[in-house]
C-alpha cells in the first residue's frame, strides 16, 4: 500500500512536482534540439523563465501555486504530444492546426489532473 503523504506532502502534489519538472524537462530538450539561430537564444530563456513567473503570477493573483504547477505540467506534456517532442513545430507549417490542439488538450489535461490532485 502506497502511503498518503510524503513527510507531509500529498503523494499526489509530489507526482505534480515530478510531472511538471519532467515536462519542462521534455520541452527544453525539444527546443534545444531543434531551434537553431537566433531565435534558439530567446525561445530557451523564455522556456527557462516560465516556471517561476507562473508561480509568481498565481502567488500574485492570490492562488497557490499547486494550481500552476498542475497547469504548467498539463500545458509542457500536452506540447510534447500535440508536436511530436518537437515544440518548434507549433510555429512551422499547419501551426494553427497543432495550436488548436494543444490548446483543447491542454484544458482537458489540467480539468482532469485538477480533480484527481484537488478532490473536486
């Protein structure tokens, strides 16, 4: 039998952390990959700001940042599927097409893991 808590921490909030960490993990890897020239040095820094601005943001709008994490894991796996491990595709041909996608996958992901994570 797995237990509830980690030291404290809800066995499902640290599988959120890991999630998330491994996603962003997933995209950078992606967008180191296959991002050349000048746009590779932006697009890196970005990627690599994202967390801790999402957090900040949520800390500021007056939510935790477990609801951010849960939206940044969905949001880096639901990218990582919808390109192919490829993130750069989201901007190359049939863009709109993979946008759109990522998008109703993206929602759909974070719905489903916020009522696993949250019990609601």
């Amino acid at each position: 039998m797995a237990p509830e808590s980690i030291d404290g921490i809800p066995v499902t909030v640290v599988v959120v952390w890991i999630l998330g960490a491994t996603g962003w993990g997933v995209v950078l890897a992606g967008l180191r990959r296959g991002l050349r020239g000048r746009d590779r040095g932006p697009a890196l820094f970005a990627h690599t700001a994202t967390p801790a601005g999402v957090v900040l943001m949520f800390a500021v709008l007056g939510y935790g940042s477990l609801y951010a994490t849960i939206a940044l894991a969905a949001e880096w796996w639901s990218l990582a599927v919808v390109t192919g491990f490829r993130p750069a595709r989201l901007v190359a041909g049939g863009g709109l097409r993979r946008l759109a996608a990522w998008l109703l996958l993206t929602a759909a992901v974070t719905y489903a893991a916020g009522r696993v994570v949250l019990g609601g």
